[in-house]
C-alpha cells in the first residue's frame, strides 16, 4: 500500500486565514491517522502579493498549533527545495513546461497586453473570457524567430475545444466540465515564474504527494490539473475539497469579520488548544459527536470522507464557549500567566491579583473578559440599590438595610478576615436569624461590589478586599438604602 503523503503549501502573503489554517489541519489529520508523512512547502511564486514576514508566520503559526511537519524547508526528505522561488532556480518548471510544447499539450503565446485586453473586452456579457488559441496556430520558424527576437512570451496550457474532462473528489464525487469552457491558462509567466495552477501540479508530483486538500474554491481548477497530470502521464492525487467557510450572516469569512485569521484569534485571548478543536468541527464532525477533543482524539477519529459538503459557519459564540472549557482545564501556572495581565490592567490597588485571577477560572470565555469583571475591586462602582432585590433569594431594599445593619458591628468587631472567617461570621448570623443564605449573602455581596453579577462570591471578595475597605464598602451600602 502506498504511504500517505499530504502537503500544506501556503502563499506568504500575510496572516493565516482560518481556512488556510483548516487546510493544513486536515492534512496533517489525514497523514497522521494513517501513519503517513506531512510536508510544508512555501509556495512564493506570486511576488506581487509576498508579505515580508508572512514566512515566519507560517512557520510560527504551525509551531504554535502542534503541526509538526516530517518535511520541509528546515526538514530535508529528499524531495527538496521545499520554497518554490528555490525550486524554481532549478529550472524544473521550464523543463516541464517544454516538454508539454514537444507533446503539443502546451504552446508558446506572444500575445501583447492589448491584444489580451481586446479579447477580454469583446467578451459577451457574463461570458469568462478565454484565449482565443490565436498563438497556437504559430509555425516552428515563426516561434523560433520571436524567441531570437526576445520577443516576450508565456507557455499555455492546450486544452481540447471538444469534449469533456472528469475528476473525482473525495467529497463530491464525479465532476465533469466541458472543455470548451476551460481556459488555455498560463503555465509559465512572461517573467519565467510558473503560475500557481502549473508549479503545484508539478511540485505535488516530484513530491511524491497522494492527497491533496483544498478549499472547495479550487473545484473550478481542478479539470485542468486534471488535463496535466493526463498530459504527463503521471497519476493524479486522491482530492479532497473542503466546504466553504461562512459567518453567522453566511457570507464568506474576510477580514472584516475580526476573527477571519488565527493571529486575530490568539490576539482576542483564544487559546491554541480551543481554536485548533473548533477548526477541525468547521465541517466534520466525529461520529460520536464529542465537540471536546484533544488533538490525539482528533487523529484518532479524523475521517476525511465525512467532511461536508455543505458550507461551515464560523459561530464565534460556540469558539467563546469552548475556549471557556479549555481555561477551565488548564494547568493553574499556566492560566495566572495569561489571567495576570489581564486582572492589572483592571486592578492597580494591593490586593492579591492571584486570588483575583482563581476566582475567574472557571467563569471566563477569553481572557479580555477579566477586567470588566473584575473592575469593582479597583473602585465600587455608582450602583442603582434595586439591584438588591431578588425575588428568588427573598431580598429587598428594607430586608437588605436591615441585614447590613445587623451586620456591620459584627464585621467591626471581628479580626478574621479570612475566607473561613469572613464564612463562620456569615453562616452563624444565617443560623441565628434562622434565614435562607440568600438573603445575607446577597446584599453583603452587592455592598462589596456594587454589582448584580460578580466572580465569586461575598466571603471571597471581602477577603481579598480587607477589612477596612469592605467595612467602608457596607456602610456605603447601608447609607444608599437609607435613601
């Protein structure tokens, strides 16, 4: 049997899109479920959209989501350069691309830019235009004395203009387009750089790769990879076409959405963890339906054949929510690393910002969420009374004032400002008045904090507070119920 060899062969031309990202998760799931090898290659061919840096951050991108490639520019299989500018000086793509002009499966075209112009212009409405095949029609001598002449040119691909041409995906089975509605397209530039369609057929070959996986916006190229691995008699790759990504309004995912590239992820205070998980469950699912999955489960129980057809939305609010259940999992160390410049840029006084940051754990979705929530430690806040009521706990304006008057000699006299100090005063006030918890846990909460909904509760913010500011914080709580 064949090893499985997959490839993830991005463009440097900035950020990693989410579906880029999917792309080379799906490879990499392919070719570790069955044991196989996973290749990078840097596909810079396209000089006019290269981004300086954009290397780095493929490379980085990969390292951070554990895509640990078996070959590569820095890994050498033997198949190498894996950077097609590299490859390039080699001169493999010209070598190839003449010997489909000796078959007849290519041509020379020194069609001008003008002449390129005019056909495009002259196209009917809502025709692609295409290559009028003018150039092929060339004689021997004719092309022999406009190369001597340095005559500019490009190599096309000859696709017949009768028939039809059939590849086979994974996920959509048999598609069949008639060659009359192909292009010629380019194989070479006329700066002597191959075209991205051409330079990936050739390089997918001498790499020896099986499978290739692709955004299904390729599905409209792939008849014509098709007619060159045909043309060179080389066998074709196994296919698999990814369904589109949406937004919530199902559109396509661009930047404009904020959270179109996995930098804006990390920057929005995602963890590399979650949005490898919910990448993988943009359009496959396992047969369980776990949504939870660490990236061993993941190989385990990937199944390219039952990726979707259908388009895969982007829901940022199901990301939030299991963000939030891999914080909860990680390691405390961990978490206080990425909770703790959170919880300064909202509390500056000295408090114990560590205990600040436990509290939030296991409530927060991304940790940008913390200072806002944590913001009444800083200062209490200008708070309406009515939000000490509370039907379910039995609270009112007249209860509340009531039970933090009874209580704030208590807390002057006490000196055990720990939680298990602050919890026994509590707790016996709750026994002596013979009270449900609520309705003394409530209003001292809301008097610490001036708000309805807080991380933790009463006996973990007064601790951390302090005696003298959570006194200070009651009897302003006691003077707004007065009111």
């Amino acid at each position: 049997m064949t090893k499985i060899r997959t490839r993830y062969a991005p463009s440097p031309t900035g950020r990693m899109h989410v579906g880029n990202l999917r792309t080379a998760l799906y490879a990499y799931l392919i070719t570790r479920h069955a044991g196989g090898d996973f290749i990078l290659r840097i596909e810079d061919t396209d000089q006019e959209r290269y981004f300086e840096g954009a290397v780095d951050i493929i490379y980085r991108t990969l390292e951070k989501t554990g895509l640990d490639y078996d070959e590569g520019p820095d890994k050498d299989g033997g198949v190498g350069p894996y950077v097609q500018s590299e490859r390039m000086k080699t001169g493999i793509y010209m070598k190839y691309a003449l010997q489909l002009v000796e078959k007849g499966e290519a041509y020379y075209c020194f069609c001008d830019k003008e002449r390129l112009e005019r056909l495009h212009a002259e196209a009917a409405d809502g025709e692609v235009a295409k290559y009028d095949k003018h150039c092929l029609s060339l004689t021997k001598e004719e092309i022999e004395a406009n190369l001597a002449a340095g005559k500019p040119f490009v190599i096309r691909q000859n696709i017949p203009a009768e028939g039809t041409t059939t590849f086979h995906d994974e996920i959509y089975g048999d598609i069949t387009a008639p060659n009359e509605e192909l292009d010629d397209m380019v194989l070479i530039k006329s700066d002597g750089y191959p075209t991205y369609n051409f330079a990936n057929v050739v390089d997918d070959h001498l790499m020896g790769i099986t499978h290739v996986v692709r955004g299904n916006e390729y599905l409209s190229s792939a008849p014509k990879y098709t007619r060159l691995y045909a043309a060179f008699g080389w066998e074709e790759p196994v296919y698999v076409h990814c369904p589109l990504i949406t937004d919530e309004e199902h559109k396509k995912l661009s930047k404009r959405s904020g959270h179109s590239s996995y930098e804006d992820l990390i920057e929005q205070g995602f963890v590399n963890e979650a949005v490898v998980n919910f990448v993988a469950l943009l359009g496959w699912s396992p047969e369980n339906n776990q949504e939870i999955m660490t990236k061993q489960e993941l190989i385990e129980a990937f199944d390219y054949k039952k990726i979707s057809k259908s388009p895969a939305v982007f829901d940022i609010q199901k990301l939030r929510w299991m963000n939030g259940e891999y914080i909860k999992q990680m390691d405390d160390e961990d978490y206080l690393m990425r909770a703790l410049p959170e919880v300064s840029k909202a509390v500056t006084k000295p408090y114990d910002l560590r205990k600040i940051a436990m509290l939030l754990k296991g409530r927060i979705e991304v940790f940008p969420d913390i200072p806002s929530m944590i913001d009444f430690f800083e200062e209490l806040p200008d708070y309406d009374t009515e939000i000490y009521a509370h039907k379910k706990m039995k609270t009112n304006s007249e209860n509340s004032l009531e039970v933090l008057t009874e209580l704030l000699p208590r807390f002057e006299e006490s000196d055990d400002y720990s939680f298990e100090g602050i919890q026994k005063l509590l707790t016996d006030y709750i026994a002596e008045k013979e009270i449900k918890n609520g309705q003394a846990l409530w209003p001292v909460r809301i008097a610490v904090s001036g708000k309805q909904s807080t991380p933790g509760g009463a006996y973990e913010i007064m601790e951390i507070l302090g005696k003298e500011e959570s006194l200070r914080r009651i009897r302003i709580g006691i003077e707004k119920l007065k009111q």
